[in-house]
C-alpha cells in the first residue's frame, strides 16, 4: 500500500482508505468517494489526504476541477500528499526550501 508506506514515513496514522475513480466523473463534488473524504474533513478527523496523483483528484483533461477541489482543502487547513515517489520527491525537496505544499 504505497499511500500507507508513505503515512508512516511521515509520521501519519492512515483512519481510512477511500477508493475514488475520477473516470466516473471528473468532478470530484460528484464522487462518493471524494464526498467521503470530505465529509471527513468537515468533521476535522482528517489533517492530510494522501492520493497516488493529481489526476485522481481530477482528470489531466480537467485543471480547473483540481485546482479547486485542492484549494477546498488547503482552505480547510488539510494538506494533499502525493504517494506515487517522483511526486512525493518533488513535495519534500520544495517543502524543505520553503516552497509550496
């Protein structure tokens, strides 16, 4: 479970996998599976979400729906992890020089 190996690198307890699939529907208001996961945040039991890529979030074909749903949790004080390594990488390497999250 490449998502729970980098929770417990970082220090994080994994309460819950939720699978998602952005080809249902590219908005990710309209997933059950998005919607779980905010209904967990909502409930403040989840500080960081952790997913593979940002086209689960929302499709390569669809920024604008990502953007949005990524800024939905940064207003939200939670932060969005990448598991898939190159991109895990990248999100260390700028967090160290004090880059974006």
């Amino acid at each position: 479970m490449e998502g729970g190996a980098l929770a417990a690198a970082r220090g994080l307890c994994v309460i819950e996998v939720i699978r998602d699939e952005p080809e249902d529907d590219p908005d990710p208001l309209n997933r059950p599976g998005r919607q779980r996961v905010h209904a967990r945040v909502e409930a403040g039991a989840a500080a960081t979400v952790i997913t593979r890529w940002p086209a689960a979030i929302a499709p390569d074909s669809t920024p604008g729906l990502r953007h949005r749903e990524t800024g939905w949790f940064q207003d939200h004080g939670v932060k969005v992890c990448y598991s898939w390594a190159p991109l895990a990488r990248q999100q260390r390497i700028r967090q160290r020089h004090g880059g974006p999250r």
